[in-house]
C-alpha cells in the first residue's frame, strides 16, 4: 500500500514480538475483538513469520518488545523495510515513548506510540484503564486509529513523547522504586518480625495496599520493572528528589524534639496545599471505597461463583436461588480468575443459615446455573 492508497477497511496487523505477554494478549484482541487477520514475529517462536515477510505483508506494524530493545529492534525494521512502509501505519506499546517514538520517525510510515497503564489484562479489552497516546505522525489512519481505541475501550489520554516520559518517572519509576524499597526493609525485618505473610494478622488497609503492590511488581516480569527505572531519562532525577524527601523525614524524626515537629508538619503536611481539595475529597474517598472492598473480601462466609452463560438475566437468576432459600447476601464483587473466566464473589452475614446455603449451593451447581468455585 503506498501513500497515495486509502487504507484497507480490514488491514493485516503485524505484531513484532508476538509470543511476549502483550504480543500473546494483543493477538487475540485483533483477531477476535476487531475479526482482522494477524501475523507474528517473535525469535522465541520459530513458527513465526520472517520480519521480511511481516514488513511486505502488514498494513499496521506493532512493536511489543522488551522496553531496552525497542530503538535498535525499530531502527533494524526501518532499515529492512527501505521504504516499503510508506502510507502504513507503525505502533508501539513501549512503557518509554521518546526512542521508539523517535525511532519509528526514522521510517516512512505513520507514527502512533500507545502505551497501555497495565500488565496484559485478563480481561478482552482494557476497559477501565487508561491508555496514553502519543500522535508523532498521522494522517490517513486516523479515522482506523479511532476504531482502534474505540474497539480497546480504554481511557484515553494525549501527551507527547516527552510528558510521558516525564510523568512515567513520577507515575511508575517512583511509585515502583517506592514499593521494591519497602519490600526491602520487610526482607531485612523478616528474621525478626517475620515475613509479609506472618505481618498480615495485624494488618492496616494502607499495609495491605502496599504489600499487594509489591507483591504484584515481584510477581510479573522483572525485566519490565528493570527498564521502567533503567530507560526512563527522567527516573534519575524523580528518584533523587525522593531520596531527598525521605531523608528530610529521617533527620526531623532522629531528631524528635518539638522543633523537629514543627517542621515536619510545615514541610511535608501542607503537600495537602499542592493536591487541592477536590484531589483530596476524590482520594480520600477512593481509598473508603478500596477499605471497604478488602473488608468485604475477608468476609469468612461467602460463595465465588462462575456464570457460564453470558447473558441479560444470568446474574438474576443466581441472585434468585438465594432469595428462594431465604438466603440474605451481605456484599457482591466480580472479577475474573486467573484463567479470565468472570466470577461473582457472594459474601454472607455472620448469622446466615448453614443449611440454607448448602441448599442454595446445591441447587446453583446442579441447575447449570452457575459453578460455584470456591466456598468458605
């Protein structure tokens, strides 16, 4: 397709590192999300196609490669494709956007970076989360862009390269530097405190919080979290501004006299002055809302349900069988297990009829209704 041709209303979309975990995720949302024929590069997969194969045969070329191996892995299509890009469209969905972006500019093609604010979700879209956007170059794929973010359901956001490499160094490379600092202290304490598990008893919500980040960051991919501090040019400066801070806090407490608080309260309690109070109220608020969510959550009686069938009427007809046995539900939560399968967690009061219950099980399981996962 040359610069001159529309783009096709269905075009073949090339992913560069298609048997990585978002290559793997974003495969199949193109094919079964957006009906569009797919083809994959990976070194990992030998039944992949040759990047020669893939640059004559893509309308849409995204790249889903490690964050350090971004530039040079663009700049090495660019190269072999001598041109052939022209009036395509190229992406990526780098976590750093100022070399890829940089790097696809060197081509022909149309230039978008993407950069999805999450892990590979289990999920078929990315509803509910954000995806930031960075045009470099673009033209004719605009109105397939549209369709594009339409069809991923994200919460969209613009920024240039640049910004969002400066608000990632605050976003992630802080926020994640925070957290494996803090897995660090708990690992020095564990031989005489215990480890995470055994902390958990006395738990705030902010520890739990806290703890289920890091435990998440050590969870996925370290290679990511790696280069998230490595190849950010602004995660340098964020973290010496935090050091700073901690340090500032470190001196004030050593010190522990009266001037001491003074100045703890002067230099770190008016940041209340720089969120705003609207930032505050919706803060404040979010965190109810996640407190009351964990509450729920160890809630002691409770059913995980799993609704096969999806369809208007499903979640009432669940909903129905407790009410028939005369079975009074205290909260309700779904999500979706680690297979991607959508559950309902049912929580109970305290006082909840044993028999009633195993009546209500029952009757879900065997009906086909739903298939009760978990029970406590």
């Amino acid at each position: 397709m040359d610069s001159q041709t529309a783009f096709p209303d269905a075009p073949v979309v090339g992913i560069v590192g298609s048997a990585g975990a978002y290559g793997r995720w974003l495969r199949g949302f193109f094919e079964r999300r957006m009906g569009l024929a797919v083809l994959g590069h990976d070194p990992a997969d030998p039944a992949s196609v040759s990047p020669d194969a893939l640059l004559d045969r893509a309308d849409v070329l995204l790249f889903a490669a490690p964050i350090r191996a971004t530039g040079a892995l663009i700049d090495d299509y660019v190269a072999r494709s001598a041109g052939r890009e022209a009036g395509r469209l190229w992406l990526d969905v780098t976590s750093i956007k100022q070399a890829p972006v940089a790097a696809m500019l060197r081509s022909r093609a149309e230039v978008v970076g993407l950069h999805p604010m999450t892990a590979p979700p289990k999920a078929p879209t990315l509803k509910g989360r954000v995806v930031v956007v960075c045009e470099a170059r673009l033209s004719r794929w605009r109105p397939w862009l549209a369709r594009l973010l339409d069809a991923l359901e994200g919460e969209c956001v613009e920024a240039t390269p640049e910004r969002h490499d400066q608000v990632m160094a605050l976003v992630q490379a802080m926020v994640h530097a925070s957290h494996l600092a803090q897995a660090g202290v708990l690992r020095e304490y564990a031989g005489a405190l215990g480890a995470p598990a055994g902390l958990m008893p006395f738990r705030s919500a902010s520890f739990e919080l806290d703890a289920a980040i890091a435990a998440r960051i050590l969870s996925l991919n370290p290679a990511i979290y790696e280069d998230i501090q490595f190849g950010n040019p602004h995660a340098g400066e964020v973290l010496d501004h935090l050091l700073a801070q901690l340090g500032e806090l470190r001196a004030l407490v050593r010190a522990g006299d009266d001037d001491a608080r003074a100045r703890f309260r002067a230099a770190f309690l008016r940041n209340r002055e720089a969120f705003g109070a609207p930032a505050l109220a919706d803060g404040n608020y979010a965190y109810e809302r996640v407190g009351y969510l964990l509450a729920d959550l160890a809630g002691k009686r409770y059913a995980s349900v799993h609704l096969p069938e999806d369809r208007s009427g499903s979640l009432r007809a669940l909903l129905h069988v407790f009410e028939r046995h005369g079975v009074s539900l205290e909260s309700i939560h779904s999500s979706r297990t680690p297979e991607g399968e959508v559950h309902f967690r049912i929580g109970f009061d305290r006082e909840v009829d044993a028999a009633a219950l195993d009546a209500a099980v029952v009757e879900i399981d065997a009906s086909g209704i739903g298939r009760v996962l978990a029970r406590g």
